[in-house]
C-alpha cells in the first residue's frame, strides 16, 4: 500500500506518468469496438423487459413447495404457453413469473399450477400487471434518463464549459450502451431495480469525470502565458494525478456490488439481485473508463482545435524544438576531440637571447663589457 501511495504521490508531481491523451486513437478505437458489439447484442437479443414493462403475472407459491425450478418452469410453460422465468426464495416458496398474459389467462394459469404443483389455489398469491401499466412505467424511465442528461449537460457547461459537458455526455451515452447491451448478451431480466442501477452508476461516473475536469480546470487558467505546456500536456497532467483516487474508489465500489452479482446471485441463488447488481457493476466499471480514456482526450481533442491552442501548441512545440537542437549542439561540442595536445610544447623557464651590440650603452661610466 506504501508503494501505491508513493506512486500516486508522484503521479500527481508530475514525476511519472502515462500518455493517456497521446494514445487516445487507441482508447477511441477499443472504445467504438465496445460499443458496436453492444448494439449488435441489443439489435440481435434484445433486453428482456421484466412484467413491469410489458405487463403479465407473479405466482408465488406457499412455503417450502417440494418442486424443483425446472419442473416448476415445465409446468408454468405448459399452462401458459409463454416464456417463464421461475425463482426459489430464500423460505423454499418459489416465484413464477410469465411476461403477456391478461388477467382471464392469469385465472385459468393459477388453477393448472395449482393441480401441478400439488397445492391449494388460495395459497398461490398472483400479482398482475397490465400492458398500459408497464408501458407506462417504461416511458417515465426514458423520461427520467432524458431529464437526468439534460441536467447534467447544462451543469456542466455553467460549472466548467460547453466542451466538457459535450465531452461528459458522450461518456455516459457509453456506459449506458455499454450496460444495456451486456444485459442483451447476458440476456438478465430488465427491471425498476435496473433502472436504479443505472442511475446510479451514471451519477458515479460524473463524479470521476467532474474530479478529473476540476483538476484540469484549475491547471489551465492562464495556461496561454506559459510556453512549457500544451493543453493536451495538462490534460494528461490531470489525468495522471487523479488516477490514482479513481483505480481506489472504483475497486472499493465494485467489492460489495461483485459480492452481491457473484456470490449472492450466482452461489446463493438470489435471482431478484442479479438485475441491479449486474447494471451497478458494469456501469461502475464502464463509468471509470469512460472518465479516463474517453471524457478527459475529447476535451482536449475539442480544446486543441481553439485558435489560441493551436498558437499556444505552436510556441510550445517552436521552444522544445529549439531547446533539443542547443542540447545536440551542446552534445557535439563535448565529443569533439582537443587537438591543442598535438601542438608543439610551450617553452617554459629562460631563452639564451643574442647579445646586443649596444649593451652598455647609457651606463655612467660609459664603458662596454
């Protein structure tokens, strides 16, 4: 855990780092990859609309029904002629759910499982929605999510500025697709819980891309009086800092979530948790990736193609190039060999000089020697 700290210390210096908005072709192109597979699971399978949307009946049958859920489902298929999706509680009842019947078939379905299952009818508790009812229901879900989206584009564009909250849009029309289309694939049961699930896992997801944004915002507010830094450098600067403090707070969501998908729906059988957990799960993932590789590069891509980033880029660029050509030049200077080692020795200590033929001249006394 020291050395995860040290590291994330020394993201946020600046002293390491990755290339995150260099390599964002990289992360588009996985990205849209994602993406076409999702609409492809949703255009081939299609999400499976629990009763809530499309109507139909809930059979719950008493306490410790000596039936297995197979047989149950063989049952429930054979009375109804529909598609059924049976469940065992935790107190041994079991739950029979058929999607598109009205409330006369319900009647006539509840007395066969009655006989089948060996049980009195008025012991098996039905639950029926209508059609109109789940339609209903499905309409004010879009309705939420598209009020939810417009909220938070016009948010963002006060709080931060229209690039971001463009940049913040795209992301959540990911995870979103991204979710949906593995409940297609996965083929779980879309219900309100779903929904929930969601919503939640798009508020997540703002959060980490608001962290990343706010950083960014306070880095480059005079970012234009400086000549050492682009704002793809910043960008990528504020995504390195806060990396860190997403990886931790995205493992420690996804623990207790991973907890309720694997282990209580898969190993304890707890169907009814598989429709939210699994939407909080993925999207809590998604929405991670989403904040780092998608929303932070698009900014930066939207920012660069300013007038005054692109001169900014050019004296940014102008001044690196000229700083690496005086370190070559300084380089090539250091190699070059001193040639003052081959030049003749300097003489040192006293020359023998020629006699003059007027030494002695001026002297007082006239005379040579």
């Amino acid at each position: 855990m020291s050395k995860l700290g040290n590291l994330g210390a020394r993201l946020h210096r600046g002293e390491v780092g990755y290339d995150f908005v260099g390599n964002r072709k990289i992360w588009y192109g996985i990205s849209i990859l994602i993406t076409i597979t999702a609409i492809v699971g949703l255009a081939v399978r299609g999400l499976n609309m629990g009763i809530e949307f499309q109507g139909g009946a809930v059979f719950t049958t008493p306490k410790h029904t000596n039936v297995s859920v197979s047989q149950a489902e063989t049952y429930a298929q054979d009375a109804s002629g529909h598609d059924t999706i049976v469940q065992k509680l935790g107190d041994g009842s079991l739950r029979i759910q058929i999607a598109g019947i009205d409330t006369g078939a319900a009647d006539k379905i509840k007395d066969k499982l009655a006989g089948d299952l060996k049980v009195d009818a008025e012991k098996i508790n039905a639950d029926l929605v209508g059609p109109s009812w789940g339609e209903h229901i499905a309409n004010k879900a879009w309705q939420g999510l598209a009020i939810f989206m417009v909220l938070v584009v016009i948010y963002l564009a006060i709080a931060f500025e229209w690039r971001m909250a463009v940049a913040a849009l795209v992301a959540l029309i990911h995870d979103i697709t991204i979710t949906t289309g593995i409940y297609a694939l996965v083929g779980f049961e879309v219900t309100p819980g779903t929904v929930i699930g969601l919503l939640t896992i798009l508020g997540y997801s703002l959060y980490d891309t608001v962290v990343v944004f706010d950083s960014l915002k306070e880095q480059t507010k005079d970012i234009t009086r400086q000549t050492r830094w682009t704002y793809s450098d910043i960008a990528n600067r504020s995504i390195n800092g806060t990396l860190v403090r997403s990886i931790n707070t995205t493992v420690v969501a996804l623990l207790p979530v991973a907890g309720l998908l694997f282990i209580g729906g898969g190993v304890l059988g707890a169907g009814m948790l598989n429709d939210i957990s699994l939407s909080l799960f993925v999207g809590l993932a998604a929405g991670a990736y989403s904040s780092i590789f998608i929303a932070t590069p698009l900014v930066a891509d939207l920012k660069e193609r300013e007038p005054q980033m692109k001169a900014l880029r050019k004296r940014v660029l102008a001044k690196r190039a000229k700083a690496a050509a005086d370190e070559e030049t300084a380089e090539a200077r250091a190699t070059v060999p001193d040639d003052s080692e081959d030049a003749a020795p300097a003489v040192v200590g006293p020359r023998d000089q020629p006699v003059s033929r007027t030494r002695g001249r001026g002297r007082p006394s006239g005379k040579r020697r």
